[in-house]
C-alpha cells in the first residue's frame, strides 16, 4: 500500500525555504572560495572548483538536515559538485 503525500503549506514552505537557503549557499561559498582560491590558481580554475566545492558542501548540508533536493535525493554530493564545476569548466571554456 503506497502512501500519497499531500501538499499542504507547510511542506511546501519548508521545501521554498531549504531552496532559497541552498541557493544562497551555493552563491556565498562560490563568492568565498572563488576569492580564497583565487590567491593560489588562475581564474578559469579557482572558479569551477569553488562551484564544484560550494555545491558539494551545500548538498552535504542539506542531506545531513535532511531536505535534500528534490530531484538529486540518491545521489552523492562530491558527485553532485563535480559534475557542477566540470559544468562550469566546459562552460567558461566554450564561451571564450
């Protein structure tokens, strides 16, 4: 017998909030370790690996709380973080 779950405003305020609170995460770790990482590795690379890392650190947060995303609930946040910042690798070096 599956369980239904219903949405009721408290479930989907809690996911609105852990998304908003995940996002700006992301964006002040990769702000953070951008510029830490920035004083020792050229540009192109301090930045996929500050995306890499914040969105591996944000995905572990939010495991451990227990929220975490929607669609990305099996799989392994260093994996999450490297598939990120080889994204946005590719990316910079397409775009030049």
């Amino acid at each position: 017998m599956a369980r239904s779950r219903k949405w009721k405003p408290a479930i989907i305020l809690r996911r609105v909030f852990f998304f908003i609170a995940g996002s700006l995460l992301v964006g002040f770790l990769t702000v953070f370790l951008e510029a830490a990482l920035g004083a020792y590795l050229p540009r192109h690379l301090s930045v996929s690996l500050a995306v890499g890392l914040a969105v591996a650190i944000t995905f572990w947060l939010l495991k451990f709380l227990k929220h975490p995303p929607m669609f990305l609930k099996n799989v392994h946040p260093l994996a999450a973080g490297l598939c990120a910042g080889l994204g946005v690798h590719i990316a910079r070096i397409w775009l030049r």
